[in-house]
C-alpha cells in the first residue's frame, strides 16, 4: 500500500479531523486539514478504505462529506451511528446545498480519496470543536436537510493541528 501525505504548507491558521470509520467500516481512515488562506478556508482530504462496490449489492458512492454540528464522534447505535455529531453545520439557516458545512462528494478509486476545495462559507474559529462527516451516498444538494446522503460512516473531530497525531 502507498501512502500519500496531505498536509497544509505549515502548522499556522491549521486545523486538523482524523476520521475513523466503524462499526460496519473499520477501514475508513481519513484526513482533513483546514487551513487559512486570504480568500478564506482551504480544505484538503485525504481518505482510505471507503467501501467499493461489490457486483450484487446495491451502488455505493461517491459519498456524501460534511461538517456537522458537534464534535461528539460517538458511535450510539451501531446500525445508525455518529447521531450525537448532530445535524450538518448551518449558522445562518440556509437551505440545504448551501450550508456552511455542505462540501462537495468524495470520489474514491478502489477505496482511496483526495479532495482539495476554497471556501469562504465559514472561518476557523467558527469549525474548531466541530465534526467532518463521511455518509454512505452522494449529497444530492436539494433534499432537505441533509441532501439524502445517507448513514454516517466515518467521523472525526475538528481540532487545532499540532503536527502529531495517532494513526
């Protein structure tokens, strides 16, 4: 397996998710940095082990990728988890598809995921203590509220980067 590094140019004005998948997706290991530029917030991510499609289940992916409320990545309930992370990160109460936390899909080949988009929708200081959210299906960015994207797979906690962390 080869391993890429994605990582902001520097530590300043960085925050760091590292976003774990269980229980029905262990293998999800995730990402994301959020780092401060002059026209607003740049995101990089960087996930492995999402589920690929098996011929005779139903499609699965791209797959569906937010902020949300909470930083409480608890688990709960194994066939519905991460409930307490709340809903997705709205401050100004806009429909959805143009939520602060609404990111665009994460496209994977053979489980693997790099993402890397600008915006302006929220600072840093407003998404520390947050969570990033990986769901089963594609956002469709209509569906209210939450774009039909389907059970939350993967969850991590938005914190200051500190250039250590535990894989």
């Amino acid at each position: 397996m080869v391993y890429i590094e994605v990582k902001p140019l520097n530590n300043h004005n960085v925050l760091f998710a590292q976003v774990f998948g269980r229980p029905k997706y262990p293998d999800i290991y995730g990402e994301v940095y959020f780092e401060a530029v002059p026209d607003g917030v740049m995101v990089y991510a960087y996930v492995t082990g999402l589920p690929t499609y098996k011929p005779g289940n139903p499609p699965i992916g791209p797959f569906g990728f937010h902020i949300h409320e909470h930083g409480d990545c608890t688990v709960g309930d194994e066939n519905n988890p991460f409930q307490a992370c709340g809903g997705h990160y709205n401050p100004r109460n806009e429909p959805h598809g143009n939520h602060a936390g609404d990111f665009p899909v994460l496209f994977s080949n053979n489980g693997v995921s790099y993402l890397a988009f600008l915006t302006n929708k929220f600072t840093l200081g407003e998404i520390v203590g947050r969570a990033v959210v990986i769901h089963e299906n594609p956002d469709d960015y209509r569906t209210q509220p939450d774009g039909n994207a389907g059970k939350r797979i993967a969850c991590g906690v938005i914190k200051p980067y500190t250039g250590e962390y535990n894989r």
